[in-house]
C-alpha cells in the first residue's frame, strides 16, 4: 500500500463518507476516523474539497437497506429456482462454512513469515526487481504450484529496477546513523558525501531566502512530519538550491508526526522522484535530535552514504508478477482475480505479506475443501506496487497496471470481479476491516460487512471510491467491478506503516482468518450468482449525485462559461440509463427469458461506466471526469469576480486552492511546472495515470504570486488588479472549453452503457468470454 501525495490528514470532512458497523460515524468519533477512510493528498485539500457530495454515501446506504429488506421478502415468498434467476443464489455463507474452516491459520503465519524473511539488508527491503524481490517471486511460483494452482508462470515487467543496500550519515569524530531511502531516490556512489549539514527547518523556498547562508555544496536537514507537500518538492528544490543532499526526519517529537511516531523509526515510500536531483535519505528522530544538537553548537559535517542500485526500464530493469489459477466449471471462461502485492519496504509483514498468504490460503482452502468454483480463480502476485518508476508521478502499481493494460489484455474481457488484498491483519483493537469499492458494488459490500458481526471483532468500514494508493484502481479503470480490503487503524498507519516495525509480531493472524471469512463470503457468492451483482441504478444515483456537485456553493448551472445545454444533456442520458437500470432490475426479478444475454448486457455496460468515468483528481482521489474541471473553473471564475469587487483576499484564497497551487507555491517555479508537466495527459512516463481521464492542471502560480505581493502591499481596488484579471481570465477560457467538453464526452458514454443494457446495441452482444484453455497458453496475447 502507498500513499505518495495522498496521505491520511486529519482535517473535518463530511460526516458521511463512512459506515462502521452498519451505521454512519457519530459525531464523537471525531477526526481520526474520517480521516482515516478519507485518502487525502499531502498537499492538504480544503474540506471543501471532498469529491463526494454530500448525501452521497447516505444514499447508497439506505438503498442498500432496501434492497436487503427486498431480498430477504424475496426469499420467503420465491422458490430456490427463482431465487437464482434473481441474483441471489448462492449466498456466500452457504458455501463458505467448509471453505472458511479450511483456511490454516498455521499456514497464513508461515507463508508471511516466509515473505517477509526475504531482504536485500538486515532490516529487510524487497522492492520491485531487487535480489530478494527476486527471491520472493521464485518462492511464490513455487508455493502456487505446491497448493494446486495451474499455469503458474512469471511474467516479466519493464520497470525501473531500485535496489537499496543500506547505508549511513556519519558525524565527523562522532556517531554514525542508519538511514533508510526512498524509490526512486539516487544513491550517493561509494565515497558517499562528506559535507557540512545545515538545518533548514521545513525545506521551503522561504526557508532558503531567510537562511542567509549559501547551501551550495552542502547537506540540508528537513523537518518533514507529513505535512502539506510531499518530499519529491524539498528533493528538486534543493537540487536548484546547489545542495548536495537532503537529510528527512519525521518531527523532534512524535506529536509533530503523522506517519513514524517512533523515535526510533525509519520510514519509506516511493519518492515520485526524478534521478537527477540530489540524494536523499531518512534518519530516525533521535538521530536528528542528536544531529540538530550538534549543529546547535557548531558547523558539523558528516558522511553521508546510500548504497543504491538504478537501473532503467531501457536498460534491462525488471521486476516479475506471478500468476496462477484454479479452472472453473461451468462458467470457466470468466474469471475472478485475486490480487496483492509481493515488493515491500523493510519486511512489509502486513503491506503486504499478508496478501500472499491471504491468497495461498484461500488458494490452498479451495484444494482441501474440495470446492469446485464456477468461474476461473485467477492469482496475481503483482511487483512493484509500492515504486516502478522514475521521473513520473503515477510510478506506483507498476505490476498490477503492466498486467492488465500490457501482458494479459484478455482479463479486461474476461473478469467478472476483483479482490485485492492489503494489510489484511493488523490487528489492534480498533483496526477495521474496511472495503473501497464504486456505487455499483456498494450494496455488496455492505450486506456481507453487516451479515456477521462475530466476524469483525473490531468493527468495519466501507467507503464509495476507487482506491488510487492500490492495485485495485488500475484493475477497476480497466473495467473489472473490484472492492480493496484492509484493516483500518491508526495504530498501524503512526506507528508501524511503512517503516522498519512493518514485522511479523505486529500481526494478527486470527484477525486475518475472520477478514478472510468474509471475503469468502464475498467472491463465492459473485461465483455463484448467474447474473453480475453490480446495482447499477446506484451508479445512476452516484451520477446525478456528482453532476449537481457544488464548488464553493456555485454548482456547474452557476459557471458563465458552462454549457447549460450540455449539462442538461448529460442529466438527460443519466435519466435515460436509469431507466434502463431499473428496467433490468424488473426483468431480475420477473425472471428475464436469457439470464446468459442480461448478464453480458449488465457485464458490458458497466466495463463502459468503468473505463470512462473512473477518473482522479489532483489529489489522487475518486472524481468523475468533469470534477476536477468544475473545481479550477469554479475557483478561477469566482476569483475574477471577487478581484473585480474589491475584495483581493478571497480572489486570493481561491487562486490558493485552485489545482496544485496550494503547495507548490511554497517552492521555485521550476518545481510546480515540473508537478505539472507530469500530470499531463500527454506526457510520456504518465503509466497508469492514462486511466484516470487526467485534466491538465492548471498554472496560477504566477498569479498566485502578484495578489499576494499587491494583497501585502494594501492595494484592494480592481484596477489594481487589471493584468490579473486578464490574466485569470484568459487561462479560464480553456478550463470552461474542457469542462463544456468532458460534459459531452460523459453524456456519450451514458449513452453508450445504455445501449449495452438495453440490449440496443445489438442483440447478439459480442461473447467476451472465449474459450480461455486451462494451460493458460492464450495469456499470452498481447
């Protein structure tokens, strides 16, 4: 699991955006939860800047509710028959007993001690690729083929290979510290630096002005406690400072950190770096204390050595994702998919060793329980999930992205549904288990959440969204409905995530069988539902919902440069695919003549809502592709208006909190226009980024600037503010032009999903299904 950019703050957001237990959050419950469900960018978003409207959740819960209450009505009053024709057959629980007492809790303990056995240094490290990630693979391939899985092979990934063989910052007649790296993140050659350090607080640019001493040549020791900005900025700004190399610490006091709050940590992500800027390394708090200390008294200059190995896709780096399966029956050629991750930071016990052994297990419960699945289970060990890449942004889920976008295509087709497994065992109380998934698979999740609270002694989560920190954000992009399960708790996340504490003795392995019986509960009963269980009259409700989001208190009919007619457009193709919806959903439950044909019109229309309306916004969280739009036009056009009524200072706040302005101005230019270039749509390390119906992000930067120093200066007339208004306005024209644009190209893909339901797109809807040979031979296709 990552979370480069996009940390868990604790700012107040909408109460409901998350069910525990069943019901909504309670007041009291306060910021850590919220935050917790909530993924949000490091670059602090407003509250404002939820990208789910309000009621949202609420909604989907209590049609969930209904639906249930319809269900069990429909159970007492239909036969078994009839029940199977109305989706729900096949209740997981009725399989699930024999299948769930044969997962060993014995052997969930030794496949993650196993896993997390595997390091390239005493304290661990796999990353995607490296020698012991190589090891892992190998012992993966082995393990599938021991518990019975078929066609296991290693699938070879293009990815940039960054192998971390330790290293250290040695004071001069002093103490020598250990230190960890980031992916991505050059190491320092053998010699290492020997340079003087200079404290720089938190690494802004202000830092540097206000400094007052030249830090060419030199090392610079950064305070970041997870702040508003992630540590790619202070890297880049000190390579255009003529650094040498950056020292991190997360805060002189664990109360000044989120992630790391052991004093004796060390902590890891990927960098989002480019190979080019200057080294840089973490060290434990008490090591910066000591070094701060030091520097107190005097100039101190130290070693500073990270041994790393980088090694370019273009130049033969590569890691390796594993794949194995269970045939299916009679509906064999479609396919469930199980993912998790096999690259770690230290040891990665829970993130995510526990995903290979969750998969193994059930994997292994499938053979001795003798169960046979309808549909083909499919085994993804994927790399490098946690770092793949350099100089990009969407460097992560390397493996997983690889997969499905380049080696085996045909999954896209293929798959019915997808799991996908991190942190499934942490195990304090308190610590959730926790379901991300879309609208459509809302009322799944929450029905087997809810169905057994003896199963989750701690309590459960769900939130509507697709997870962008995992695997399942590129498998469900592709178009596979797909839920993401963890446990959720900030014990975990402040103390252990990450870092080298991520070990074997901080897992519960009874916690992750229970977590497992649910997910049992879940797959088997998509294996043996006739029809897909995907609602897609809530994706309708989600729709309208995110169609009337209000920015600001202005709503897309409040923007002069909106298109009226194209928003009335696309609430008319929503309407259109809602009755469509909800025609299907009688044919469900009157009995449709074609099962067979309603389930690949259902299957067809949601690879179409899937493919071209999951998208992300700048911070990295679930939009539809038109939010992110209406975000920048909205605060743009809200800002020429207050300039022009004399009131800078919320013109100011505005252009703040328009796209990546609110972080980036605390760095040089260089810095925000190179976020910015790997953003874009067309740039060409973007990786799975090309899924997310990215905008560019807009450049107020210099704008941001002007009102500042005139704001600071007293000036609060309009015509004080003439060039920015310009200004503004003119880079406004081509957000409301994309905004008008995205607002169409939605309206077709309504359109479209209608279509495929409605069955008007043919009756003889194309069969994604070929035959798919048991050997696997055809996953080769490209």
């Amino acid at each position: 699991m990552r979370h480069s950019k996009v940390g868990i703050v604790a700012i107040a957001i909408t109460l409901c955006t998350m069910t525990v237990s069943g019901s909504t959050l309670i007041e009291d419950q306060a910021d850590s939860d919220r935050s917790l469900v909530r993924g949000l960018m490091a670059d602090a978003p407003d509250p404002t800047d939820d990208p789910e409207p309000a009621g949202l959740h609420a909604r989907l819960l209590e049609r969930s509710k209904a639906r249930s209450a319809a269900r069990k009505q429909l159970a007492a009053a239909t036969s078994a028959d009839a029940i199977v024709t109305a989706q729900r057959v096949g209740e997981g629980g009725m399989y699930g007993a024999a299948l769930s007492a044969a997962i060993d809790v014995a052997y969930l303990q030794q496949v993650t001690e196993t896993v997390a056995g595997f390091g390239d240094t005493p304290a661990g490290w796999r990353p995607g690729g490296s020698p012991a990630n190589q090891a892992t693979v190998d012992w993966i391939a082995s393990e599938m083929k021991g518990v019975g899985l078929k066609g296991v092979k290693k699938l070879a990934v293009p990815i940039d290979r960054w192998v971390f063989h330790g290293g250290s910052v040695a004071v001069d007649a002093g103490p020598s510290y250990e230190i960890s790296s980031w992916g991505g993140v050059p190491g320092t050659g053998p010699a290492g630096i020997h340079a003087e350090v200079v404290d720089l607080g938190l690494g802004r640019q202000v830092e540097y002005d206000n400094l007052g001493v030249d830090v060419t040549g030199k090392i610079v020791l950064v305070n970041w406690a997870f702040g508003d900005w992630w540590v790619n900025r202070h890297g880049h700004q000190a390579t255009l400072e003529g650094a040498a190399a950056v020292i991190f610490y997360t805060g002189t006091t664990a109360s000044g950190a989120f992630y790391n709050k052991r004093d004796d940590g060390l902590l890891a992500f990927d960098g989002t770096y480019d190979d080019d800027w200057v080294p840089f390394v973490f060290i434990t708090r008490d090591a910066a204390n000591d070094l701060l200390a030091r520097i107190a008294q005097g100039p101190t200059f130290v070693t500073l050595t990270s041994n790393v190995e980088l090694t370019r896709a273009e130049d033969g780096g590569v890691g390796y994702n594993v794949a194995g399966m269970i045939p299916g029956g009679d509906l064999a050629n479609e396919i469930i998919l199980f993912t998790g991750h096999h690259d770690a930071w230290f040891r990665g016990a829970a993130d995510d060793a526990t995903a290979i052994a969750s998969m193994l297990a059930i994997a292994k419960a499938v053979r001795d329980s003798q169960y046979q699945p309808r549909r083909t289970l499919v085994f993804l060990a994927s790399t490098s999930e946690e770092y793949g890449y350099t100089d990009a942004y969407y460097e992560w889920l390397a493996g997983a992205w690889y997969a499905i976008t380049k080696q085996r295509t045909n999954w896209r087709n293929r798959g019915v549904f997808t799991l996908d497994f991190e942190l499934l065992g942490t195990g304090d109380p308190g610590e959730r288990l926790l379901i991300r998934t879309h609208s459509e698979l809302f009322d799944l999740a929450n029905e087997k959440l809810t169905a057994d609270p003896a199963r989750t002694p701690f309590g459960t989560a769900i939130q509507n969204t697709v997870w962008a920190n995992a695997d399942h954000f590129t498998l469900t992009a592709a178009g596979i409905p797909g839920m993401y399960f963890n446990t959720l708790g900030l014990n975990y996340l402040t103390m252990n995530y990450h870092t080298n504490f991520d070990i074997l003795s901080n897992v519960n392995f009874d916690y992750l069988k229970n977590n497992l019986e649910v997910i049992n509960d879940i797959w088997l009963t998509v294996d043996h539902s006739r029809l897909p269980l995907i609602d897609l009259v809530a994706k309708a409700a989600e729709a309208e919902s995110r169609i009337a989001y209000v920015v600001d208190g202005v709503g897309i009919d409040g923007l002069p440069g909106a298109d009226q007619g194209a928003q009335a457009a696309l609430e008319s193709a929503v309407a259109a695919f809602r009755a469509a919806a909800e025609a299907v959903e009688d044919e469900i439950a009157t009995g449709p003549e074609d099962p067979d044909m309603l389930a690949k019109r259902m299957r067809r229309s949601e690879g179409v809502l899937l493919r071209e309306l999951v998208a992300l916004d700048v911070f990295d969280q679930y939009i539809m592709p038109h939010q992110q739009v209406q975000r920048d036009a909205t605060r743009m056009q809200l800002a020429i208006d207050a300039l022009g009524a004399g009131d800078p200072v919320a013109a100011l706040d505005l252009v703040r909190r328009t796209g990546l302005t609110s972080a980036g101005r605390h760095f040089a230019y260089e810095t925000y226009t190179a976020e910015l270039v790997r953003h874009d749509p067309g740039f060409d390390r973007l990786q799975w980024g090309g899924q997310a119906h990215l905008a560019p992000y807009v450049d107020v930067w210099q704008e941001y600037h002007s009102i500042l120093a005139k704001t600071n200066a007293g000036l609060s007339e309009p015509s004080d503010y003439a060039d920015e208004i310009a200004s503004l306005g003119a880079k406004l024209a081509p957000v409301y032009e994309r905004l008008n644009k995205r607002l169409v190209s939605m309206k077709d893909s309504f359109q479209r999903a209608t279509k495929a339901l409605s069955g008007s797109a043919g009756r003889n809807v194309r069969n994604r299904f070929a035959a798919l040979p048991h050997d696997f031979a055809d996953l080769e296709m490209r």
